[in-house]
C-alpha cells in the first residue's frame, strides 16, 4: 500500500487532525488574550485548557486503533505514521509549556 493511501485512511488522520486542532485553539487563545505578562496563578483553567486537554488525551486510543489495525500489515509504515502524530502532538503539547500557558 502506497504512503498516501496509509495517511489517508481515517484512523491516521484523526489524531493529525486533532493535534492541528489543539494547535490553532492555542493560536485562537492568544489571538484573543494576547501573551500572559507573567505566569498565572493556579486557577480554573476555563474551556480552552478542557478542550485541549482533551484533544491531545484522545489521541492516544486513536493512535492505538491505528497502530492495532496497521501494525500486523505495514508495520515500517505503520510506526513511522504513529512518530508523526507522536511528533505533532508534543509540537501542541510543547507550545503550551514554552509559552507558559
């Protein structure tokens, strides 16, 4: 199976998607409120932080369902695919802690 056809199959997709989510909702925060000016206390982290919270935790099943059905078939593909999610969602995750969000 060609690499398009592998990524283009929807349990390869989906957590791409939702690490690209997580990314533009930070971009949307900080469109809006700007950079904090130095780090907030602890507080209720409001909907943002929920819905990015859960955006990057349900890539993990996501990307298990995919490793558990492409694994046993294209197993090179398969795991440099999971790297790339693996890679996308600690760019989300990372840009959270850099920027101290």
């Amino acid at each position: 199976m060609p690499w398009s056809a592998l990524l283009r199959k929807p349990s390869a997709l989906l957590p791409f998607l939702m690490s690209i989510a997580a990314l533009a909702l930070i971009a949307g925060y900080l469109a809006i409120n700007g950079m904090p000016a130095k780090p907030i206390p602890p507080h209720d982290e409001g909907t943002p932080a929920r819905v990015f919270q859960l955006l990057i935790v349900l890539q993990v099943p996501a990307a298990a369902i995919f490793l558990l059905r492409w694994l046993p078939e294209e197993p090179r593909k398969a795991i440099v695919v999971v790297a790339g999610q693996v890679l996308l969602a600690l760019v989300a995750v990372g840009t959270v802690v850099l920027l101290e969000l």
